[in-house]
C-alpha cells in the first residue's frame, strides 16, 4: 500500500484483516516525539485500558534487522493515542486520520470534493484580486492560508484506498 505523507512524515500503511493500520513508531515520529519507541510504549502503557483489540496488536514486521515484533494501531488505534498525546502537531495529526477515516468509509469522494472547494475559493480569490485594486492588499493576506488548504486537500486525494 502506498505510504500517507504527514506534514513530511512518511506513514507506511499496512492492510491486515481488511483494516488500514499503521507502525506506532511512524505514529509517534508524525507527532513530533524523538524518542517514538518510548512514546508509543508510554502513551500506550497509560491508557491501555481504552484500546480495543481492533485498535491496536503486536505483529512481527519486516524492519532493518529482519523480523521485528512491532506495536500497530489501527487508523481509530492511531486517532486515540493522539488523542493522549500532548504535543503540538496532536491536533493536525488527528484531524488527518478522521479525514482518512471519511475518505475511505465514502470512497473517495469526501476528499476529491472537499479539494474541489478549497480550489474554486482560492481561483475565485485570485480573480477578485486581479479585478480590484484595493483586493490585491487583501489577497496578499489570505492567499497563503488558502493555498494551505488547497494542497492540504490535494494531498487528501491520494487517501483513495483499496480496504
């Protein structure tokens, strides 16, 4: 399956059982900790009691060295542990998964729509601009948050997986 990209954090996504998961060091690394092992075994350990099997295991994975017993979350798994992580991509991080979670529980559709809107604002934006000349002060301003969200959504487009 091919890779997510998190504010250039590369996410390996893994198929099993039918359910989209994903390494919990990958996890932790997208949430900004240095130390992912520890955080992904600290965060884990502390709230254990709030996962669910279909939330999180212990597979053997292909790593390095060979075969690696690996901690994976399921993309609600990945959600909850941002949810008890406190740093300051969390948020960001977890608003990306529950924008996965739509993407592919409406087949792609969500993500390719939501892209669409953010691409006619900002052409509609840039016209407004180039017609007024009072507007191009104003566009200097927001061009950039809506560009942000353009290719925010553009790069939602390539959420279209096969589950």
């Amino acid at each position: 399956m091919q890779p997510m990209i998190f504010e250039g954090t590369e996410i390996e996504l893994i198929t099993r059982d039918g359910e989209v998961w994903a390494r919990g060091v990958q996890i932790a690394h997208a949430l900004g900790y240095k130390n992912t092992r520890r955080a992904v075994r600290d965060l884990y350990e502390r709230n254990a009691d709030e996962f669910t099997d279909s939330m999180t295991s212990v597979v053997e994975l292909p790593s390095g060295g060979g075969m690696q017993k690996t901690r994976i979350f399921s993309l609600r798994g990945a959600h909850l542990l941002a949810m008890f992580a406190r740093t300051k991509k969390a948020k960001a991080f977890r608003r990306w998964v529950l924008d996965i979670l739509d993407t592919i529980a409406k087949g792609g559709e969500y993500a390719k729509q939501q892209w669409e809107q953010a691409r006619k604002t900002l052409e509609d934006r840039r016209e407004q601009a180039s017609e007024e000349g009072r507007g191009l002060a104003a566009w200097r301003w927001c061009k950039q948050p809506l560009e942000r969200n353009e290719q925010y959504w553009r790069d939602r487009m390539q959420l279209q997986l096969p589950v």
